[in-house]
C-alpha cells in the first residue's frame, strides 16, 4: 500500500487525468509490441513479396530489382527521417501560384501513369497505403525515427527478398536438386 503523499492529489487534479489511466501505462515489452503490431509489419512483407513477384512475372532487369530496392529505402526515408523536409516542401508548395501549377502538373501526370500503367499504379498505391500504416503503428509502439526508418527498410528489402524464394525453388527442382 503506498504512503499519501502531501499534495499528491493536487499534482494529479493538475493534470486533468485520472490516477487510473497515469497508473495504466502500456507495456513495451517485445511480446506486447509483437502482439499489437505484427499484422502491419506482415502487410508490409507481403506486399512487397507480391510487388517482387509482379517484377519477377515481368522478367525486370536487375537495374529495376536495384531501382525498386532503393525505392523502398527512399519510401520508408520519406515518411520518417524525411517526413519534416517533405511536410515543409508540400506545405510550401500551396502557397504560390507557382506551387499551386506544379502540384497541377504533378496531379494531372500521375492521373496519365494510373490509367497508363495502372498495374503497377495500383502497386505503389498498396505499399505506400501499407507502408503509412507500419509507420502509424510504428509511432504507437514509440519508436524514434531512426528506429522506424530501419526497421521499415528492414521489412521491405525482406519482402522483396522473399518474392525471390519461389524462384530459387522452381528453378532448384528443374535442375535436378531435390531439397
């Protein structure tokens, strides 16, 4: 049983919180975070094993496997370390009629690429959908940027990773080795 402090309750009515929710800290403990985060960071995975398949299913060189890499690290750069300077840029973009015209132009190009090559549109759109939500959650589990920043390049250099397991093992059972 904790000793009444004089005052305490002084300290608490400041707060304009109830000792029950100070108290009710959540744990950030391994198994806590794995328990509540871990169908994002799935997501993550998979969407960028299947966007791998999708290259492997157009036979993409490997300067597009190194161009989709870099991608993912500059995506996941952008919506943590990045997210201050893109935030500042997009802001400063709507306040000039120049920044209004370019944001025009900006709209109007990626309405041609998503009727013109809406395939691959429609999978950038699920893993920059899919990459806010690990961020999101990223943020609920209070890791810093640079943590999140890692861990999201981590996750998608994984699934890209992945997406060439079913080829190594097509083409190890085509030469003959049995695994």
């Amino acid at each position: 049983m904790r000793a009444h402090l004089p005052g305490a309750g002084h300290f608490y009515q400041s707060l304009a919180v109830p000792r029950e929710a100070i108290a009710m800290r959540p744990s950030r403990s391994l198994s806590n975070v794995l328990q509540s985060h871990w169908l994002s960071w799935t997501l993550l995975i998979m969407a960028y094993a299947t966007y791998g398949g999708f290259l492997h299913h157009g036979e993409t060189s490997p300067g597009g496997w190194a161009v989709s890499a870099l991608l993912a690290i500059w995506g996941a750069w952008a919506i943590t370390l990045g997210w201050p300077k893109m935030r500042q840029l997009l802001l400063l973009g709507f306040q000039s009629d120049l920044g209004y015209f370019i944001m025009a132009l900006t709209t109007a190009s990626l309405a041609v690429a998503a009727v013109s090559q809406f395939q691959r549109f429609a999978y950038f759109v699920m893993l920059i959908a899919v990459s806010l939500l690990a961020r999101v959650d990223n943020l609920i589990a209070g890791y810093k940027d640079m943590v999140a920043f890692v861990w999201l390049s981590v996750l998608a250099l994984l699934g890209l990773a992945l997406s060439w397991l079913p080829v190594l093992l097509r083409s190890a059972t085509i030469h003959g080795a049995h695994l």
